[in-house]
C-alpha cells in the first residue's frame, strides 16, 4: 500500500498516530535521563552546577547545530529516511550514556562519553522529530498542520514525562544496574525498535518545485519574528529541564522526577484539550495567553520556597508553555512555502533549542551567583519579553 492508498482511507488522527509513535519513543529516550544526569554530575562527578547545567542543555546546541541539515534533507529527500537516521544515532546516545555509567569511577572518561551521548542525541532529537512533523503532514495533509505539530508535542512531553518518571526510579536499582546503567541499556533499545518501525512505514517523496530551494539564511530571516517569541517562552522550559532536580537537591527535597512527570502531563493535557483554540482564536491571542501563565508558573517557583509549591509551579508552567509552539508555529512555518515546509521547521525549532541550549550554563551562573529564587524570577522575566514580542507581531498583522 503507497502513502497516498493509506491516507485516503484513514482519518487524520489515524494517519498521525502511527508516525508519531516514533517521536514518542525519541522523547522517551530524551526523559529518562533528564532528572539523573544534573545529580550524577554534580554529585557523583563531583563537578559544579554550571556543568551540571551544560550536561544537560549541551543536547540543544546539538540539536540547534543540526536543524539545517535536517530540514535540507527532508526537503530534498523526504522523512523518512532523516527519521530513520535520527532514530540510529539516538540507539548511538544510549550506548554511550552506558558507558558513562560503566565508567563513572574515571570522572573524565565517564564525562567524556556523557557528553558525546548528549550531543548524539540532540542530533537524533533534530532528525527524528522534525521528520515526523513533515512526514505527518504528508500522510494528513497540509490543512491539519495544527493537528500534526499538536500531536508531536504531545508526545515529546509525554514522553519526557514518562521517561524522566522511569528513569528516576531505574537510576536507584542496585547491584550495578542503578545511575546511568540499566537507563543507556534502555536508551539504547528503544531507538533500535523505532528504527525498526520506521523502515517498515511507507515513505512519502519530496514535494516537486519549479523554483529553486530557498536558502535557509532566508527562511531563518522569515521566521525571526516568530522565533524570538518562541525563545523567550523556552527559558522557562530551560529552567525546568536543567535545574529543577538540582533545586530539589539543594533544599534536599524528593520527589523532582515527580514534579517533571507534572510538568510533561500537565503540558500534554493543555496540549491535547486546547489546541484547536489556536484555530479560533488565532495563533498571536494563544501565545499571549500561554506565556501569561507561563510567567506565573516561574513566580510560583520563586516565590513559594516549598516541594509542593514547586511542583505546582511546574505545572503552571507545563500549562503555559504548551501551546506556544504550535500556535506561532503554525503561523511562522506558512511564511516559507510547502516546498520548504521541512527548512521553516527547521529553522522555527532553532530558536528553541539555542534558548534552551544558552539557557543551561547561563542559569547555572544565576544559581551560583545568586540562587534559586533569582533563576525564577529571571526566567519569568524573560517569559514577559516573549509577552511584548507577540504584541509587537499582533500590532503587525493587525496593520
């Protein structure tokens, strides 16, 4: 059966589902390790919370490094093949988190594989996920683009949520099998059945043009004014990936994998009940109110020093950032033409993950200078940025 016999008798919610799987299972992969990583660092390395912080945010600057190329191959080559490849370097990323943790008794062996592990995953991260929105979007048509970007979000931070949960309770297995063991060897099986999965889908070709391929210096330049908004929206989740296990460390608190987890659900429920609302009422109106709450979330953390307090304002914060990417997605990946559709993509998702990927180190630097409270504080300031720039692009349209 071709790609196209498949779509004309399925739903788009049954086109999607199948495709979509294999984000899950990337973002699984990207979880499990998520709450581990800062402590096994920090503690069991014995190196300081701004390497800590980079551990975990190095996985962005590899996913922001490789964005181009994913969206050139998938625009030249189609998905699949770019999922397939992302789904291999991620089993590539668990082998390697394995290692780490066969050798954490060499601190700078075991740093070294940690950090080529993220960076691996970052490019499987990369390749995977923006083929699966671009494969989605073929099987399901253009016109549930909304639906497409939707379920991959709902599954990323699913999946993370999912995966930090597990993660936390293999990382205290004993017998050898606890800190990063038994999480490379599931890291790096999960990826290898996607792959699997993957290779047995049917493909779809790259859409035709008579114009040449637009260079991805000038889609960049098309989405800028989105993207700028998307940043300042995803410090927040910066904050919470990178630092929040090390919050509750610091006040000597259980329970950060849970409040993670929190996180991820709360965001897939947002998600999942509310994102036809950026059909209605437009993608600039669900920013706004999306990084509102955003903002608060990130207060709450500041301002309400306790562990329920911070898993609620990780949820608050889940809430908010949920909608932000699809619904000023939606409106930045259209400026760049369908033929172009895996470059917009492309180029959109850098503006995450350089937020993200900066935002490790540089609230690292924040913690030790002037602690958890000024993080949060700092964070929703920026979050409010994101507020002014999205007015900026509704006085645009409005004009």
């Amino acid at each position: 059966m071709t790609a196209g016999q498949e779509t004309a008798h399925r739903s788009p919610i049954g086109r999607i589902l199948p495709v979509v799987l294999l984000n899950l299972i990337i973002y699984i992969v990207i979880g499990l390790p998520m709450a581990v990583i800062p402590i096994f660092v920090h503690t069991v390395l014995h190196f300081n919370t701004v390497l800590a912080g980079f551990a975990v945010s190095l996985q962005y600057f590899a996913t922001f490094a490789s964005r181009a190329s994913a969206g050139h191959r998938i625009d030249t080559g189609g998905p699949k093949p770019v999922v397939v490849s992302g789904l291999a370097l991620g089993t590539l990323s668990g082998a390697l988190l394995l290692l780490a943790g066969l050798s954490a008794s060499i601190t700078s062996l075991s740093l070294l594989c940690l950090l080529v592990s993220r960076l691996a995953l970052g490019w499987a991260e990369s390749w995977a996920s923006t083929g699966v929105i671009v494969w989605n979007i073929r099987r399901a048509g253009a016109a549930n683009t909304a639906q497409v970007i939707s379920w991959n979000g709902i599954t990323s931070y699913g999946g993370i949520a999912l995966g930090a949960t597990l993660g936390e309770q293999l990382s205290h297995l004993g017998g050898g099998w606890g800190g990063l063991v038994t999480l490379g060897i599931v890291s790096a099986l999960l990826p290898a059945i996607g792959t699997a999965l993957a290779s047995s889908y049917p493909g779809v070709a790259p859409l035709k043009s008579d114009r040449p391929a637009m260079p991805f210096s000038r889609v960049f330049r098309l989405v800028l004014p989105h993207g700028c908004a998307l940043a300042a929206g995803s410090v927040g989740f910066g904050a919470i990936s990178s630092c929040l296990a090390l919050y509750f460390a610091a006040e000597h608190w259980s329970g950060a994998a849970q409040a993670l987890a929190v996180f991820g659900m709360v965001f897939v429920i947002v998600r999942f009940v509310f994102a036809r609302q950026i059909g209605r009422m437009g993608g600039t109106k669900v920013a706004l109110i999306s990084l509102g709450v955003e903002a608060i979330g990130l207060l709450i953390l500041a301002l309400l020093p306790s562990a329920e307090a911070a898993t609620l304002g990780a949820a608050v914060t889940g809430a908010g950032f949920s909608l932000v990417f699809p619904a000023l997605g939606v409106l930045a990946v259209d400026r760049a033409g369908a033929e172009n559709r895996g470059a917009a993509l492309g180029a959109f998702s850098v503006f995450l993950d350089l937020a993200i990927g900066i935002s490790g180190p540089v609230l690292g630097l924040v913690i030790h200078a002037a602690g958890y409270m000024a993080l949060f504080i700092f964070t929703s300031c920026v979050t409010l940025l994101g507020v002014v720039q999205v007015l900026r692009l509704q006085r645009a349209v409005s004009r």
